[in-house]
C-alpha cells in the first residue's frame, strides 16, 4: 500500500480524533475514489479511513467483529457527523501485493486459498450482518434497474454479452447461493495481511457477514487473475482451498452478480 506524507493534519479530520494523532506524521494512502484513507505514524501505527455519512458504519461493525475473532484490526473509534470516520489500529505485516509476496505466486495463492478456507470455517455466531447473500442479490438487481453494468473490471464480462443476459442467468440461478460462512465480501490481495509470510489479519471488511462462500471464492480467483495478470491461477488456488466446497458453476452465478458493481 503505498504512502504519501502529508504536510500538516487535514482540517476536517474531527477533534476527537485530532487530539489522538497530534504530532504524529500522517500518510495519505486512498487507493479507492470511495474513500480517503490516512496513515498514523505513531506506535505501531493507526489507519483513519473517511467517507460519506453512513457509508462506513457496516464496516466499522465488521471490524469489530473481525477482531473478536483474532481476524484483524481493533477499532478505536468510530464518529459518523457530516463524514464518517473509523479509526483502527494497524495490523502488523505487508498487504499481498507487497513485492516479496509477488515474486513468490505459488506460495502466494496457495496460503490465500488456506486462510480463505480458514476464515470459511469460523464459527459466525453473532455477526452483525446475518443474510449477506439477500444484500448482494439485491444491490445487483438494483444496479441492473437503474443501468449500472460495470465492464471496466472484467473486460470480457466473463462471457456474458449484455447486461440482460447476466441478470437472466442471476435471476434463474440465484437460488444457487446457499452456504453459509463468514464472509470477507472482498478478498482481494491488498485486504489480506502477512506477516514474513504468516496470516496477520483482514482489513476492509465492510462487505462481510454472513453468506455464500463463492462470493469469496469468486474474488480470490479474480485478484489473482488482475494483481498476477494472469489466470494460471486459477484451478490451484480453487485445489488449494478445497474441491469439496468450490463449485464452478456457482462461481459463474456470482459472476453474474458481479458485473452489475
């Protein structure tokens, strides 16, 4: 995750939260339109992540969550005013798309698929998200309703040639997804946290909860196909985390789902 140094505190960072990172040097390290993500140099380090009203509130009960679990990072503080804003202790180690782990792909997806099918297998009473999979169907519905077919992550569509054809095989297939596991909603490389090559934790989280373990299973195979560009990868890492439980065919009623964002 790369980081930018900052010259001074951004004023809209509130009081609260002013007061904790004071003299410390802050790092500007967004990768994603959707939010602004700041680095705490002080201790081992603090992450700051701000967005829309509302927009990380699920992420902040997931957080929390996670960390009850041994899974990833404490959260300090959560203020949602105009902006929302969490504050979380840093997980120890490098994201997966840190050079050491790249040079090294076949270590690399398989200890993804492993700690995937870890996470899978946690016990997920108590999570404050219960029915993930009925969100997800319907954000895609949603999305396809109001014209948002997002080809610009999938440049093929994986095979689907219109928004109508997907939405018809989501819609005659969506009965399909019916495991229930904890989620991480968005397992891609930079959310995963090794440490010289053990598992630290999850961060970003907001799109967990309770639901089909494809879901994951579809974004592990994904970013190993976008961050390695190449899809080689694929059938190990689906070996690697267990043939037992990963259905392909499934995995393209997720893809349905996937290309309305």
């Amino acid at each position: 995750m790369k980081k930018y140094l900052l010259n001074q505190i951004p004023d809209e960072i509130p009081q609260d939260i002013r007061r904790f990172v004071s003299g410390a040097n802050i790092y500007d390290s967004s990768c994603s339109p959707e939010a602004r993500v700041y680095f705490i140099d002080k201790g081992n380090g603090y992450y700051l992540k701000c967005s829309g009203r509302g927009n990380l509130e699920k992420e902040a009960e997931m957080t929390s969550y996670f960390y009850s679990k041994g899974l990833g990072a404490e959260v300090l503080n959560y203020i949602s005013s105009d902006s929302d804003w969490l504050l979380t202790t840093a997980v120890a180690g490098e994201d997966c798309i840190y050079e050491k782990y790249l040079m090294n792909p076949e270590r690399l997806c398989d200890i993804i698929a492993y700690e995937l099918r870890k996470l899978h297998e946690t016990d997920y009473s108590g999570c404050p998200v219960p029915n993930r999979t009925a969100e997800y169907l319907a954000t895609a519905e949603k999305n396809y309703r109001t014209g948002n077919y997002d080809k610009s992550h999938f440049p093929d569509s994986f095979g689907y040639r219109s928004a109508e054809e997907a939405f018809d095989i989501l819609t005659a297939e969506k009965e399909a997804l019916q495991s229930k596991v904890l989620l991480h909603g968005d397992y891609c490389l930079p959310n995963i946290i090794l440490d010289n090559w053990n598992f630290s934790g999850f961060i970003d989280v907001g799109s967990g909860g309770v639901g089909d373990r494809h879901i994951d299973l579809f974004w592990g195979t994904w970013t190993l196909w976008f961050n390695l560009k190449t899809n080689k990868y694929h059938e190990r890492f689906l070996d690697a985390y267990g043939r037992d439980k990963a259905d392909e065919s499934i995995l393209k009623v997720v893809a349905a789902a996937e290309v309305f964002g």
